[in-house]
C-alpha cells in the first residue's frame, strides 16, 4: 500500500497546489499488522494487534476452522459455509453457502468464488462455488478420513492431510494422488513453500514437520508438553524469516492450560507466546496480517 507524502516548499502555493485537506484526503490508511485467529470454541474470529491485545472479534457461525485474505476482506470457513469480513473491524459483508453440509475448509478460488473442503460423513469432497454459493463443479476424494484444511497450488493440484496411515497426499485436479508423505502422527494442515518444501502440522505429536521436494524429512520440529502445548492445528511460516505462528487448540478438556498460540523461529526456538483465556477458548488457525 503506497502512501503519499507532499514535500511543500517556502513559497506561497499556486491556486492549483494541493491543500492540507486535499493531501489528507489522496493519502491511504496503511494495513494493520497483527494477527487473525479462530476461534472454534467460542465460534468467533479475532484480530490480534501487532502488540498482540485483542483488537477486534466478530461472531461466526458454529464449526469454524478456515482462514484466507484477500487484500483488506478476510474468508472464514464454518460447517455450513463461509463469510467474508472486513479485515479493518471484522464485520461480516457477506455469506457463501456450501452446498453440501461439514465444511472443514474454505479458500477463495481465482474466479471470486469459494472451494470448500467437505466431509459429508458420506464422502470427502472437494466443492468448488460461485460468489452466490452456486456450485461450479466438484471431485471426489477417495480414501481420505480426518479431513481437516486442504490447500489449492498454483498447478491446481491440492494438499491435505489423511489419516490411516497419518500422512500428507498431493492429488492433482482429477483428486487423484501424485505423491504421498508419511506424518508422525495426525496431520493438520499442510502448505507448500515457493522452492517446493511442504510442511505440516501434527495434532497430539506436537510436531512442525518439513519435508524437502524429493519427500525425505528436512525438519521435524517437536513441541513439548511442559510448554503448554496440547494440539497443534493450523500455522502460518514466514519463509522469509523462518518463523512459523503454529495455533495450540485447547479443546479435549485442555482449555485454560497453556498458551493458544506460538512463535517458532528458524533455530526452534519458541520467541512469543499469546495466551489469554479471557479472550478465547480454543484455537483452529492463525494468520500474520500486515508482515507481521
């Protein structure tokens, strides 16, 4: 986001010089920095300053897991749907239904609709809708169980995580699978970096797993209960930095008993914490905002 700055010299201005007023007015208000969180126990979804002080929350619809942003609107996924919300003060602007019931993921498409990940109960699905919720068209996914997030790559191929065995599966746009990683325990979320590393979160084994190109381990990192940590569920990594935000969920009866997110630098090192059980219940995801 650019912003504008008027150098005014010693001179009277000109009738035609830009005002004090007409400056305020061509400037733009620069992005917040912080972070986005859902919240699935309370069913809300948070804005963390970049201090991290809770900056704003918004109701969502029960079952919520998701995240995405585009430029200042922020998607967020719930078992019947998603909703679109204001990043500046979280107010929902407008609902995508699914058409079919138990969404466990939701991520904008390229032509301003929504794909939703889906597990009827029936089948595992991958739904692809327009703005209005129409559907455009759908694949199935064959022997997944333990859906949780599924991302979309730039070939149109998606990743995801399965379970029986635990592991990480690419299937390309027909939902067939290209290539498949073993995780060491439950799986999350997996992403993919833009030289071809893939990481994932496991649940109960506490474990930030990277995975070279070629599928061998690069990185396991591994959590530690005598930290707080319970469940690890969605992250966000700075591939710049190195520094991966990984959210601690708190539910199986672990509410109130240690931090709902942590900061993982490059060395393994946890550099930051947020824990505020006044604030929230138990965490899904989290998102940097503004380079945080």
């Amino acid at each position: 986001m650019t912003l504008l700055f008027f150098l005014l010299g010693a001179c009277t201005p000109s009738p035609t010089a830009p005002t004090d007023t007409d400056a305020t007015d061509t400037a733009t208000t620069p992005a917040p920095r912080g972070l986005l969180a859902v919240d699935n126990g309370r069913s809300q979804l948070l804005f963390l300053d970049d201090d991290l002080s809770v900056g704003w929350t918004a109701p969502l619809a029960p079952g919520p897991r998701d995240l995405a942003l585009v430029e200042d609107r922020v998607l967020v996924s719930d078992a019947g749907g998603a909703t679109w919300h204001a990043l500046a003060d979280g107010t929902e602007l407008s609902r995508v239904p699914s058409p079919e019931p138990g969404v466990q993921s939701a991520q904008p498409t390229a032509q301003g609709g929504v794909r939703f990940a889906v597990d009827t109960g029936s089948g595992v699905w991958w739904i692809d809708v327009d703005a209005s919720g129409a559907e455009t068209g759908r694949i199935a996914l064959d022997g997944v169980t333990d859906l949780r997030l599924v991302r979309t790559l730039p070939d149109g191929h998606v990743l995801l995580t399965a379970s029986d065995p635990y592991r990480v599966e690419e299937r390309d746009a027909d939902g067939l699978v290209v290539t498949e990683f073993p995780l060491p325990g439950k799986g999350y979320l997996a992403t993919r970096t833009d030289d071809g590393r893939t990481l994932a979160t496991t649940g109960a084994d506490l474990a930030l797993v990277t995975f070279a190109p070629d599928g061998t381990v690069e990185r396991r990192w591994q959590g530690s209960a005598d930290d707080g940590l319970d469940w690890f569920s969605g992250f966000d990594h700075d591939a710049a930095t190195g520094d991966t935000w990984i959210a601690n969920w708190l539910g199986h009866n672990a509410w109130g008993t240690g931090p709902h997110l942590i900061r993982v630098d490059a060395d393994g090192a946890i550099v930051e914490t947020w824990e505020d059980h006044e604030a929230a219940l138990q965490i899904t995801h989290v998102m940097r905002v503004g380079g945080r």
